[in-house]
C-alpha cells in the first residue's frame, strides 16, 4: 500500500494482454502490399515499425499468419491532432482514399 498526501492507495493491474506476434516482411502478402502502397502513395519509403498502442488486429492472429496493422491515409497536423481526441474523423478524401486502395488489395490477393 502507498501514501500520497494522507491518501491510502493500492495500484493493480484491471489487464494483462501479451504483446502481438511480430508479423513477416518476407511473406507474399507483405510484398503485394508494400507493391500497392508504393503505387498509391508514390516516393513513400515502407519500412516495418513497432506500433505501441492496442488494437483489435490482435484478435486476428488466431486465424492469419501475419496481421498488418496499416490504413492508407493522408492526415495533416491538424487532422493528426485529432486522433483519439474530441471530434476525431476522417475527411471524405480520406474515406474514398481508403475503399479504392483495400478494393484493389482485395482484387490482388484473388
């Protein structure tokens, strides 16, 4: 038990969830979609990183070999300030940006 200014407290953990598994760069999947992203968003370098936060991805990895966490966006410091935040939403470039780049995905992966 801990004191803070005449305050008793106990800190526990409400969860516990393990991290995701590390999803392969070398998988034909990953290729097809570094492909797309290349041609949709030309002169962007892809490149794996470590995504911090939570997401529902995780509840994917029992049925997938690699869960890509990724959404074809173009945010502006404004809209990037908005993420999580009051009035969070996508712009409608954004949502068409977003249908036209999984609709050729999906018609790929066929």
């Amino acid at each position: 038990m801990k004191q803070v200014s005449g305050l008793d407290y106990t800190v526990r953990p409400l969860a516990i969830e393990e991290p995701s598994k590390t999803a392969s760069i070398d998988s034909a999947s990953y290729h097809r979609l570094k492909i797309l992203i290349e041609e949709e968003f030309p002169n962007t370098v892809v490149i794996p990183y470590l995504m911090a936060g939570g997401t529902d991805s995780r509840h994917y990895e029992n049925i997938a070999d690699d869960v890509y966490r990724f959404q074809p966006l173009r945010l502006n410091e404004e809209e990037l300030a908005l993420v999580h935040g009051t009035g969070e939403h996508l712009t409608v470039e954004n949502v068409g940006r977003m249908l036209r780049f999984y609709k050729k995905l999906i018609e790929r992966i066929n």
